[in-house]
C-alpha cells in the first residue's frame, strides 16, 4: 500500500490518535478491552516488548498466519506491519482486522511493485509464483504459493524438480534457498532493509570480542553474512535454537525485538544484537515495526481504527496462494 492510499485511508476514516490520559495502565486496559469487544490480539516478535507482553498470539508470520485463520472472535488486532494484517483479512474475511498504525509498512514488500511485478512474470509465463509473505495483498494476488522464511524449502520442494520458478520479493532469502534446496529458481531484486543493515567487518570483530558466543542469523541477511553464521533460520527457529543449543551467549542477527522473548525463554544466556552498517545505531530495528506503541494499540482497540480494508475480488485472489501454502504440513 503506497503512501498516498494510506493518507486517503485515514482521511476516510477519520482516524485521530487521540491523548490517553496519564492515569491510565495501558496493559490493564487493552486486556479490558479485548473482553469488551471480543478481540484477539496478534503480535509479531519484532514489536516492542510491551506490546508482545499483551498479545494472545506472540509468534512470526507463518504461526501468526495460522492464528489468524483459526480466530473465532469479532475482532482481530494485528500488532505487526501492514501485510501482516492484509493476510489476516485475506483469510478470515469476515473479521474486523485492525493495525494500531496504518503507516506500519515493510521496505521488503515496497521493493516490489505490483505492475512492476505482473509485467517480471509476463516475461517467465510457464512458471511458477512462489512469493515470501512478506508481500502486498496485490503480489499475493498474482502468486501461485506464498511462503515464510519457516516453511519456504519445503514449499519450494512441494514444486515439480522440472518445473521453473520464479522466487520474490526477497532476493537475499531467494539465494539462501536456492542453496538449500538445489533448486535454480529466478529472483526478484527486493530485499529488507533491516536485514540488509547487518555490518560484516563489525560482526566479526563482535564475535572476536566474544569467542563463546554463537552467531546466529535470519536468511533475509546477505550471504556473506549468512555464509559465517552458526545457524541461519526463521524468527521462530532462531528462538528454537537457542533454547535446544548448549552456548551461553549468541549474537543475533535479525531485528532487535526477538531478543525480549530470547531472554524470557533463555534467562540464563546472553543475548547479543549484531551490529549494523549505520554508526549512530547499534542494533537493527525496523522503524515499521516500531511505529506500533502500546497507546496506539489501546485507541485502536478503543475506537476499533484503523480498520484493514480490501476489495472482495482481491481477497478471492490472494487467499488461494495462502491457503495453499498452509496446507503444506
């Protein structure tokens, strides 16, 4: 969703954040309200540690996608970023889906343009789609499987060996699989910029100051990262590996907000954010994901805005190539 549909969107709406008084617990009152109005909230790893301490359903996009089909209640809050809620009303349209903040948007997803897309796949028309969740409803739309970075080698392997295909938005993801999976597949040129902020010189300089520590990374970082990483996997199997693995410390490469529930599940180890390119920061955040605060999570509870808006037939569309990746097993 570009800029100017957003800024249309809220104007529709009416949508104010309105001041929350001072006296107010905001944690008390988002769980008062979701009793209230029969709501779930689904929360991505990546969000600030309040907002992932409220949530019903804490996990990565795969598990929060597989939340969201299953809800049986009025509402579904989707503490995350824009197409994580668009796939929530995608496959449970009947749900009043909300997002605390309507600009919480993804580099990765902006990097690939609908009709720049449509016009890639008309040049390749005997392959197959296989898109990364992390996508618009509209490149959904024109996919033929979706996939997360947790289930994408075995939806890659689901396809015939003979069969082309054609791997977007996330080139850096792309690579990693076509690794994994031996499969020659063609790539969009799109990648996060969260996980492209990773620095090299300095994560080996990091690890040098902590020879203990394992380094772990997420496979939407750049090979070279991932080439001297211990481990390389999705949000949730980095929280996995570090709580089988027999280390004490880790450095982490992917954003920063995993390691609130590291440390919940691992007291006893460190954690380290791996260090980026931008010296006036030391670990990657994604500013999208952050845009969420825990007041704006309680006004959208409170006013039931900003709500998540598609058009029917894009929804038809879009909901074949989800529902077909989550009855991969």
């Amino acid at each position: 969703m570009t800029q100017e549909t957003i800024s249309k969107q809220l104007t529709l709406l009416g949508y104010v954040q309105s001041p929350v008084e001072k006296d107010v617990n905001l944690s008390q009152a988002i769980l008062e309200l979701k009793k209230e109005k029969n709501a779930v909230i689904l929360a991505h790893y990546y969000q600030e540690p309040a907002i992932q301490d409220v949530a019903d359903y804490l996990g990565d996009s795969l598990y929060l996608a597989q939340q969201a089909l299953k809800v049986e209640a009025d509402i579904i809050v989707f503490a995350g970023v824009h197409f994580m809620a668009e796939t929530a009303k995608i496959i449970n349209p009947s749900k009043k889906v909300l997002l605390p903040d309507l600009n919480a948007g993804c580099s990765l997803a902006d990097s690939c343009p609908p009709s720049d897309f449509e016009a890639f796949k008309a040049l390749h028309p005997s392959a197959i789609v296989i898109t990364y969740i992390n996508c618009s409803a509209e490149i959904k739309a024109l996919s033929d499987i979706v996939c997360t970075s947790s289930n994408a080698k075995e939806v890659i392997e689901s396809i015939p060996k003979d069969q082309e295909i054609i791997f977007a938005p996330d080139k850096n993801l792309g690579h990693f699989l076509i690794k994994e999976t031996r499969r020659n597949m063609i790539l969009w040129d799109g990648a996060c910029i969260v996980h492209e902020a990773f620095s090299f010189d300095k994560v080996v300089a990091l690890a040098q100051e902590h020879p203990t520590a394992k380094f772990i990374a997420h496979p939407e970082s750049e090979s070279p990262i991932l080439e001297i990483a211990h481990y390389v996997g999705s949000t949730s199997g980095l929280l996995q590996f570090v709580q089988i693995d027999s280390a004490k410390s880790y450095i982490v490469a992917t954003e920063v907000g995993i390691l609130h529930e590291m440390q919940k599940k691992c007291p006893d180890k460190i954690f380290i954010p791996a260090p980026v390119e931008d010296d006036t920061c030391a670990c990657s955040e994604c500013a999208f994901m952050k845009l969420n605060t825990l007041e704006k999570l309680y006004n959208c509870l409170r006013f039931e805005q900003p709500e998540i808006l598609l058009a029917p037939e894009l929804i038809k569309k879009a909901e074949i190539p989800i529902l077909k990746m989550l009855a991969i097993k």
